[in-house]
C-alpha cells in the first residue's frame, strides 16, 4: 500500500508594506488621541479643582478687551481730530506721487464728512480714483489727474472727461461725477464737462478745497439735490 500524502498546507500570506504602514499610522493616531484625551480629562480636573483660575482667566480677558475697546475709541477720535484738521498746500500736492495724490483727496473726502471714502485707483479702476458718500447721501465718483509740474505740466483734455462721462454713473453709480487735477483744464474739456453735467476741480479750485474752507459739494455749482438722509447724515 502506498502512503497518503499529508495535505500540503496553505501559506499564510503576509500583510504588505503598505497595510503594515496603515496599520501602524492608525496605531499611533490611536495612542495620540488617548494621550490628548487624557489631558484634557486632567487639565479638567485640575481646574475644576482650582476654580480660582479660570476667574481669574475670565476677569484678565474682560480687562483685555475693555483695554483693547479703549484703544480703539481713542484711536478713532484721534483720526477724526487729524481729518477735521487736515490741509494741504498746492506745493505738497505738487510733490506727491499719483497714487499718494488719490489717498489725499480720499482724507479730503474723508474730512468733510464721506467716512466710507475709498481709493479704488489703479489697474483696471474704469475711471474711478476715489468713491465716496457725502453726508447727504450723494455718491461721488472722482476720476484724479496728477501733474508733476502742476500748473506748468499737460492739460486735462476732453478726452480724460469722456472716460469719466462713460464710467461713472452707467458703472460706479454716481450722483456726482468729478475729475480733480493739480494742473490746467482746456476750455473745450469745461465745456464738455457742462454739457455733460461733470464737475470740474482745476488746480485754483483743489487751493480752496485743500485749504479746508468749504467741503467740496459746497464749492461746485449744480450739484445734484441731496438724498434721503442716510446713517452718514
């Protein structure tokens, strides 16, 4: 008689590195999220049992915010002090880079009372340097032309004041279009300007307004009437 074989047995196949991997990264994130729980359970405890603590944590954060609150108040009363007062010659206007010269019609807007006044100049600004609410409500739009050599440098022409007329109330929504310049106007650009119902700050204009004698809307002729009193009123 022939002998049976034993049945060959079956081999065990061994996890692969990536599921070893896995199995090791859940092991660990496993170990890790009892050693966190663990510490809060004990940081709990701990302060449960020295509740004086967490009082003490509450009362320093309340007299952090009320110092940081402070702050801020003491801050903004400063900047309205610094707005009311703010005056610039035309020489210092002269001086300024055009992007500067945009921020300081924005603080002139800001002066007279337009608190969300905003410089929006740049790449791409579809002819709005600055956009303001004045306290009456009006949306201003004001397209800025800086001249280096101010009175002595090129003229704003007519073509600066198309750009504005084709921008500033079909896109930005003005009730008052502007265009401020530290230098000259050409005659057919004011013309335009008033057939079009534009608003034109020469260089003897942007004198007083700099100077902070009257707000702007007080210095232009035909400004659109006010609206509803708004929270800038």
């Amino acid at each position: 008689m022939t002998g049976r074989r034993p049945p060959a047995r079956r081999r065990t196949r061994r996890p692969s590195k990536r599921q070893q991997q896995k199995d090791a990264q859940l092991i660990a994130f496993a170990v890790m999220a009892a050693a966190v729980i663990g510490l809060v359970v004990m940081v709990v405890n701990w302060l449960l049992a020295h509740w004086w603590v967490l009082v003490i944590a509450l009362v320093l954060a309340v007299l952090a915010g009320i110092g940081w609150l402070s702050r801020r108040r003491q801050q903004a009363r400063w900047e309205a002090v610094r707005a009311q007062g703010l005056r610039y010659a035309l020489s210092q206007l002269d001086e300024l880079h055009h992007a500067k010269f945009e921020e300081a019609v924005r603080d002139l807007m800001r002066r007279d009372g337009c608190q969300d006044a905003q410089r929006v100049g740049g790449g791409g600004d579809l002819g709005a340097d600055v956009k303001a609410t004045d306290p009456l409500g009006r949306r201003w739009v004001i397209q800025c032309k800086h001249r280096r050599n101010g009175a002595r440098g090129s003229a704003v022409g007519t073509p600066d004041l198309q750009v504005l007329n084709g921008t500033a109330r079909p896109v930005h929504g003005a009730d008052v279009a502007v265009i401020v310049t530290n230098g000259r106007v050409t005659g057919p650009a004011v013309t335009f300007a008033k057939q079009q119902r534009l608003h034109v700050v020469d260089r003897q204009a942007l004198a007083v307004w700099a100077s902070g004698s009257r707000p702007l809307w007080e210095l232009l002729r035909a400004v659109p009437p006010p609206r509803r009193p708004t929270s800038l009123s």
